[in-house]
C-alpha cells in the first residue's frame, strides 16, 4: 500500500495468485531446467568418456584371466613377471623406454632415465 498524505491518496497493490504463480513456474522452466537437463548430458557423456578409457583395461583383464596362472610370457609387448624385474634391474633405462610413450622425445627419455 502506497499513501500520499499531501493529497490523501491511498494505492493499493496486488497480483492476482494464479499470475504470481505462472511467473514463478516460468521463471523454474527457464532457469532450473535447461541446468538439469545440461546435468544429465554432462553425466551421460562423462560415463561414456570413461568406459571407453577403461576399455583397454578390462581387454588386457579379460586376457589375464584366459592364461595360465604363472605365465612369464610376454603379454602385448610389456613384459611381465620375472623379465621385467630382470630388466628393470640390470637395464633401468630400457625399462623406462618401454614405459614411455612412443611420443616421448630423447631429452624426456634421458631425463626420466637419469632420475
């Protein structure tokens, strides 16, 4: 209620509810909505992202399970077992190539070795 006691005047205010309420119901569409649905693709895409970088892994578990218990055989290049605590100890930087990534350059390569 507004009053202007110069002229007497009294103003009253109001909505009607169902306004109020369609506005407020508008203003949760518009806002609360597009951050839920926003949520669950993020969500969505994050599960994916990770099942397709866990992939390889559970490839290589369903391998180990397949061979026999003490195999020291070699297992798509990285050496397992006994061979590779052979070379990690008498070759420490042929180990460390094989733990590198192809992409790694020489000066990574001769820093990692020398650490």
């Amino acid at each position: 209620m507004l009053e202007d006691k110069q002229n007497d005047l009294r103003i009253w205010v109001g909505e009607r509810d169902d306004v109020r309420s369609d506005l407020a119901d508008r203003i949760v569409r518009h806002t609360l909505w597009p951050n839920v649905l926003g949520s669950l693709i993020l969500a969505a895409m994050i599960w994916i992202a990770i099942g397709w970088g866990l992939k390889p892994l559970e490839n290589m578990a369903a391998t180990l399970r397949a061979r026999h218990r003490g195999s020291l055989l070699q297992l798509n290049g990285v050496l397992v077992g006994a061979s590779l605590l052979a070379k990690a100890v008498y070759k420490p930087t042929s180990i460390l190539n094989l733990l590198l990534p192809s992409r790694a350059g020489a000066p990574e390569r001769l820093l990692l070795a020398y650490c």
